[in-house]
C-alpha cells in the first residue's frame, strides 16, 4: 500500500482530478464524506486527508510515502523530504506587500507581518534589510492597515486583496505551486511502485504542457 497525504479542499481535489487521469481512481472518495482515507479500485493505494500544514509532517515521518504540498509550506518549513516534481497547479506568488503610499526610510528596521516567518527572515536578510517578524495567522493584510507592520510577506494568486485593502506588491520573492514530496525510507522500500507513480504524474505534466502549446 502506498499511501498519499493530500491536503482538504482544493488541492485534494485537482490532485484526485490528476490521479483519474492515469487511471488510479478512488471509488468511494466524496468531498461531502467525513471520511479521512480512501482507497483506489486496485487496492494498492489510499489517499489520507490532512490539513495543508500536516502533509509534510505525515511524510517526513514516514506514516505516508507520499505527499501534494505547496512550495510555500517547503520554503517555511524545510521538512526531511525529497521534492520530487512540479505538479504545475495552485500556482501563486510569494510577495514583500505594503501600503499604497509606502516609503521606506534608510536603514530602518522593518516591522513584517507575515504566516511565514522563516520565509521573510531569509528573504530580507539576502537583500540586508533588518526586520522584526510578527507572526500573524488570521488575514495577513490588516497589519499594515492597523499599524502593526510596515509590510507583509504572503502568497498571492492574483493580487486582489491586495489591491483591495489598498495594498500593492513591493517585491516578489518566489513563485510557488504543488509539489510531489517523498519519504526518504519509502523512495527506497517501496521504490518500483514510486517510481512508476512519478513517472506517469510526469508524462501527464508533459502531455499536457504540449497540449498548451
């Protein structure tokens, strides 16, 4: 059995979309279930529905063999994995975001308001910039808006939000979407399976690459 952590919501959806593509299907999966497992129609695999920041958890820790993050989860987190592949979807941007009439002053310290702290730190010590990180975990953009930070650090997908609580993008950090994680053990134990795995979620990638173009 291999098993697959995936996220709720809409990660688990484009994921189980993508599986049906290669023919690994989930009979009794429902997004209306209060089920957490689900296995496919041959037995040998099982999705495991976790919240997005416990994914990586369950496979670093060996529990699932494989797993659909985000690179944002990664770039905070760091966990022991192999990031396997580019699963090309929920694509957005990580972003350094402030106050329409923002002006930095030399050499002072920022306040970041961010859910991303590690993220942040690491960015703005790249480009020298001192900061202090305030750790937010509800709606990133009130912090500027309330004075409780100079800036944020947050994903984005299209900028609206932003824009509509008066707040435009300073810099861009990095771009991020799904990836293909793997326990270090399982990629061994459990090799010929995995492989095969990746290898089918890869022609799919490019076959449909070639399709948009």
């Amino acid at each position: 059995m291999i098993n697959i952590a995936l996220a709720k919501g809409r990660l688990a959806e484009d994921m189980i979309a993508q599986f049906e593509e290669i023919g690994i299907l989930f009979p009794t999966y429902s997004k209306k279930s209060r089920k957490l497992i689900f296995k496919d129609q041959t037995n040998t695999k099982s999705i495991v529905l976790v919240k997005p920041t416990d994914v990586a958890v369950y496979v670093e820790k060996g529990a699932c063999d494989i797993g659909v993050v985000g690179k944002d989860s990664l770039m905070e987190n760091q966990p022991d994995v192999y990031e396997i592949l580019d699963l090309g979807y929920g694509k957005c941007r990580f972003v350094v975001a402030g106050p329409n009439d923002y002006q930095k002053t030399s050499n002072q310290k920022l306040k970041v308001a961010t859910k991303y702290p590690n993220v942040a730190k690491t960015y703005f010590q790249s480009i020298g910039q001192p900061v202090e990180t305030i750790k937010i975990n509800g709606s990133v953009e009130l912090a500027p808006l309330m004075g409780l930070s100079d800036l944020i650090v947050d994903i984005t997908e299209t900028g609206a939000t932003l824009k509509e609580n008066g707040l435009s993008v300073i810099a861009e950090i990095a771009d991020v979407s799904a990836r293909l994680i793997v326990n270090k053990v399982s990629l061994k134990t459990k090799q010929d399976d995995i492989t095969d795995l990746i290898g089918k979620l890869k022609t799919r990638g490019n076959e449909h690459a070639d399709d948009q173009n």
